[in-house]
C-alpha cells in the first residue's frame, strides 16, 4: 500500500541524478523526468498518471487505487525553479489533487493520507502531516523535540503513523503514533543514532531499520503497537534494511550478501527467516512493497546493467521483470515500482528523456549507477 523511505530516496536520487549526469553530458541531452504509471497486473493495462508540472513521482497507493506521491516541475540543485507539491488521485489513478504539503508518502483505505512540508521556504526543519478522509484537512503530527524535524513514511487503516523525528540531540528516532496520528511514541535508537521505522501494519507492528554500535544498519520489526524489536539478521553480510511489512507479519527489505552484493528479502509471517529473492540477472536488487498475498515489488539491476522495475508472486516466489509484462510507449522503461495494492494494480516510475536525448540515455545511466549505489539504503 506505500512505499518507504529508502525507495522514496532511491527514486528521487535516480531521477535527480539522471538530470544531473544528462546536463554533464551533453547540450542534446537535455531534461529528463520521472513519471509515473499504474500498472493493473490483471488486465496488463497501463495508466500514466498526470503531473502538475514535469514530474510525478509515485509513492504509494490503496485499494482503490488512490495514488500519492510528489509532483512539480524543475530539478532539485539542477535547475530554478524547482516547485513540487504532494498530490493524490481518484480511484485507479484517474485525476489528480494538489495537497497542502510538499511531498505526500502513504494513504489508507479511507483515503488519510500522510506527507511532509518544510517550516518555511528554506528553512531546515520539517514537519509531518496526516490529512482527513479523501486527504481533506491537515493536522501536525507531534515530532519528538521541539523544533525538530519529522518525517512520516507510512500509515495503517486505524491512522497509525510510523516514521523518524530528530530529537534536538544530534540524531533521528524511529516512532509510530496511535490513531489518527495522535500520540508520537519513541521507539528509540540501537547502539547507533539513527532509527527509522518505514511500515506499519494494521496490528501496528512496524518495520524499522538502525544505525549498530559497529556502524552496520540491521532490520528490526516491533511487536504491537510498537513494543519490543527483533533483528532480522541478514542474508550473510553486515547490513539489512526493510521497506514494507503486511499484516501477517511478513517483512520486505535488502541485505548485504556474504559475497558483498544486496539483494531483495522477503521473511515469513512475523519476520521469521529471511529468503533472497535473488535479482533480474544483475548484481543488486531491493524492495519497495508488498501486499497481503506477499507480493513484492521494486527494483533490480539486469544482465545488461539496467535498472528495471520488478514484481513477484506470491511470498515472493517468481521475480518478473516489470516491463516484460505490459507493452508501453516507445522509450519508457519502468525502473522501480514503488507500490502494490491488494487488487493487483502496481505504481512505478520511469525516466522520461526528451526525444532528441534518448540516445545518449545509456551513458547517463553508467554515471548514475555509481551515485546510486553510492547512496543506496535498499
């Protein structure tokens, strides 16, 4: 139903950096945005969602196939001006809303939907939102220090938040709220000063990933409401993270390899074992999703070099290449899918280069390769 930080930040830093590397590049090369598309893996149809500018980045959607996300026009550190806006859709992506914030991350089944907005133009604190039903109002989620900045990532059907704050102390912590947002419970840090929870579930379960003592990060899910934290282990190397939980428990993420790679994850119910969902025939892959049937989406490095985005099938099983399975315009390929609904619709994103730039796309994506996988978190 959402997608997380870390896939949030891995789209955003591929779409501003294949802007960056473009005007390095070469005068033809010219803009290249992200768009979005709704994906119905029933009918193999295909919808692109509407902008209000030149980009739209896709973050999550329900059951109904709301959509929220980010759109606007310019490229961050790029080009003046740079205005974006959090936005949600109708029903199956049809439409689009401008919501009162900047960037808007997850929505529930009656439409709440979560963001961030900064203080002021420039200023460099934060803060988080939840909206009414259908995204109507805006009420402040408390962050955990005053004047401190908060990021809401993710939100259940009771209106659960789960995200991290900045606590004035030089770090960030992981916290949920209760319902509708009310109440910002510190679910505190792990031997390091970073914790982020990026999921929760309907039994408010969240997942959360943690800077250790020894400067690894490892993934964790709660109990109920927050209590008690488990480490997930890793598939061998020193680091896991997480990006999605479902009902049931089941938890999606990366890991580091005993062979220094990261691939995608998925564990049983309650996050019990961890399974390597292994790759597109690249070296690395990560998740964003997963829906009730522990379906999987996110994104992975082919055998050719190319990021793609991906979906699985139940638990998991059957990594597919999302672009294989629907036949879109010439010159779109879906490198991440940053959500699942529990209907089989699936958002993902792809760069969009002018006509006269897709030529030289190719060397782009070697120089962004290296920024992402400089930066990636999942």
């Amino acid at each position: 139903m959402k997608t997380t930080w870390s896939s949030k930040v891995r789209s955003l830093v591929l779409a501003a950096s294949l802007s960056a590397s473009a005007s390095f590049l070469s005068p033809a090369f010219g803009q290249v945005f992200s768009a979005s598309y709704l994906i119905d893996l029933n009918t193999k149809e295909w919808t692109k969602l509407e902008t209000l500018g030149e980009f739209t980045s896709a973050r999550a959607i329900n059951d109904s196939g709301q959509v929220v996300g980010q759109t606007g026009q310019g490229i961050w550190l790029v080009t003046s001006p740079f205005v974006r806006t959090g936005f949600v859709t109708g029903p199956n992506g049809a439409g689009i809303t401008r919501l009162s914030m900047d960037d808007s991350n997850d929505i529930n089944n009656v439409g709440q939907v979560v963001g961030t907005a900064m203080a002021a133009p420039d200023a460099p604190v934060t803060y988080s939102y939840i909206t009414g039903p259908n995204g109507e109002g805006r009420t402040l989620i408390e962050p955990l220090g005053k004047f401190s900045t908060a990021v809401a990532y993710s939100i259940n059907e009771a209106g659960q938040v789960a995200g991290w704050s900045s606590t004035g102390e030089g770090g960030s912590r992981a916290f949920i709220t209760g319902p509708n947002g009310v109440g910002t419970v510190d679910l505190g840090y792990f031997g390091g000063y970073v914790s982020v929870a990026v999921d929760i579930n309907n039994t408010g379960q969240a997942a959360v990933w943690a800077d250790m003592a020894d400067g690894s990060q490892r993934a964790f899910i709660t109990g109920p409401n927050g209590f008690g934290m488990t480490d997930l282990g890793t598939l061998g190397g020193a680091s896991s993270f997480v990006s999605g939980i479902n009902d049931t428990g089941q938890i999606v993420g990366s890991s580091e390899t005993a062979a220094g790679s990261k691939h995608a994850f998925i564990t049983g119910p309650n996050g019990q074992g961890m399974i390597d969902l292994g790759t597109l025939g690249g070296s690395f892959s990560g998740t964003a999703d997963i829906n009730e049937a522990g379906q999987v989406v996110g994104s992975s490095e082919t055998a050719t070099g190319a990021e793609h985005a991906f979906v699985t099938g139940p638990d998991g099983t059957g990594m597919m290449d999302l672009n294989s399975l629907v036949d879109l315009p010439e010159g779109v390929i879906l490198a991440t899918a940053t959500g699942i609904n529990n209907v089989g619709q699936v958002i993902a994103i792809a760069m969009v280069p002018e006509p006269s730039s897709y030529v030289l796309m190719l060397a782009g994506l070697v120089l962004v390769g290296v920024m992402i996988r400089r930066k990636e978190v999942v």
